[in-house]
C-alpha cells in the first residue's frame, strides 16, 4: 500500500503477517497441489528449497505454473497433465540458478562440475548433514550448487560440518585427477571457520575477517595481536577441515561418485532421496 494511506490517522489498525515458517509453506504447498491431478510429491524437500520470504500467494503461483506447463506438454489429451515433483524442483531451480546462460557446457566439462557438486553431496552425507538438493546444469549462470538446510542440528555442529563439506568438490575434484581451485567454495568456508571460531572471542563478531573495510558503522577493529590470533585460528580450522575432506572423500570409493555424477548430468538434479538411494546402490556393487 502507499506509504500516504498508512500514516498515522488514515487506518486506525496495522496489521503485519510474516512469511510462513517451513512447515506452514509444507502445509501451504501440499494444500494447493493436492487439488491438482498429480503423482508423489515430496512436500518436505521441497519446501526447504522455497526462499525465506516465499508467500502463500507465490506458493500458488508456483503450483499454476507448473500445472500449466503439464498442460501444454499434454495438450492432445490434457486429461494425462498432471504435477510431478521433479517438475516443481525444475522451477524453483530457474530463481536458485538464475536465467540460463548462452554459453553451453561440453559433455566433459558438465561431468567434470557434476564430479564436483557429488563431492560435496557425499561428504555431507557421510558427515551426517542433510542435503536437500544438488544441482549441476549445462547452462545457467550458476550452474552447480548443493543446498544444505538445518533442521534441528545445534547451530555449532552444523557449521563444523557445513564447514568440512565446503571441501568435498575439491577432493572429489583429486580424486578424478582434475586441477580444482574452487574460490567461491574457499571464500565461504573462511567465512564460516571465522564465525567458528569468533564464537570463543567476545565482540570478534563486528571484525570481518578477510576485509579491512570499515564502512560498517558497527565496525570494531581488533587489536593487531587479537587479530593475528584469530586469523591463525581459522587458517588451522581451514586446513584441518580440507585434510578431513580429503581423507573421507579417499576411503569412499571412486565408483560410487562416477555413479551418483553420472545420474547428476543425466537428471540435471537430485533430492536427498534420490541421492540417498544411488549411495546406497553404490554400496551393493
């Protein structure tokens, strides 16, 4: 609404309703779904993906748009359209990944980026931390990404672990013999090893590590010594998390991750379901 019809002495009550939680865009999803023709859909997975500020509204939106693409894609009998999950996963892709790119992957460079995203997958899931999704597209300005979502981990554990799994495209990379410097993956994981670790430090919290700008007006330098001893602190933490990475993702074998990468590139995503069986598979060979 204009701001002139909310100033005080025009609407005598304001009311503010916030974004549903996760469970309440659950609830919101499947009551919109479940009036349209459809197979299984996984709610729960699917509503991890959807953003923080999604709306009930938007929820809505979604669930037409897909059922109008079913549609299209049946038109000779639209009595077959009907939603599927993967369908559902497809678009909330276009808003994670962005608008895809011209520039499309070779067969070897789009396995080589899948090898990547299952390193991370597996990792995680080896470490016990849930992977809602991994992703690894022929064309799209991202391309490949693997969400993790906590959902009653302590904050602390799911860092440490969030942490380690930063490193598992990288070793993943190794073990197939790729060259992989990865600086987004890198980037974040100092990120997350200097909240670790300013967790033990009082006030460390306004100290950015790895930027020395100070436009911040909540900006608190440190002084020098305490900050060398934090940041010495996270370069161990960095370096002992990329060695367990490395080691975790050695023992695994090599054929599970060509596997799961495989399937990766032919699907363009998978659930944590999805990858859950094709780990499991990869066991009994």
């Amino acid at each position: 609404m204009d701001y002139a019809l909310l100033r005080p002495g025009r609407i005598g009550e304001h009311i503010s309703f916030n974004y549903p939680t996760r469970e309440g865009k659950e609830e919101i999803l499947r009551y919109y779904a479940e009036k349209k023709p459809g197979g299984e859909i996984d709610f729960r997975s699917i509503s991890y993906l959807l953003s923080p500020t999604t709306t009930p509204a938007g929820i809505e939106e979604l669930v037409e748009k897909v059922y109008l693409n079913a549609c299209m894609k049946s038109i000779d009998e639209p009595e077959n359209a009907k939603i599927e999950n993967g369908d559902l996963i497809e678009l909330i892709i276009g808003n994670i990944m962005g608008t895809p790119a011209d520039i499309w992957l070779s067969e070897k460079e789009h396995f080589r980026m899948a090898v990547h995203e299952t390193g991370h997958a597996v990792l995680a899931k080896l470490l016990g931390l849930p992977t809602q999704l991994t992703i690894a597209l022929k064309s799209g300005y991202g391309r490949g990404t693997t969400v993790h979502i906590n959902d009653s981990m302590p904050l602390r554990k799911f860092d440490e672990l969030l942490l380690i799994t930063k490193f598992g495209g990288t070793a993943a990379d190794g073990l197939f013999g790729y060259e992989s410097f990865d600086e987004k993956d890198r980037s974040l994981a100092s990120q997350i090893a200097f909240k670790i670790v300013a967790e033990d430090y009082e006030g460390a919290d306004t100290y950015r590590f790895g930027n020395s700008s100070c436009g911040d007006s909540n900006f608190s330098p440190l002084s020098n010594d305490l900050r060398v001893e934090i940041e010495g602190k996270v370069f161990e933490l960095l370096k002992s998390a990329e060695e367990k990475a490395r080691n975790i993702i050695e023992s695994y074998e090599r054929e599970g991750i060509d596997l799961i990468a495989k399937e990766l590139v032919k699907r363009g995503f998978l659930v944590q379901r999805e990858l859950d069986d094709l780990m499991e598979h990869g066991k009994k060979r």
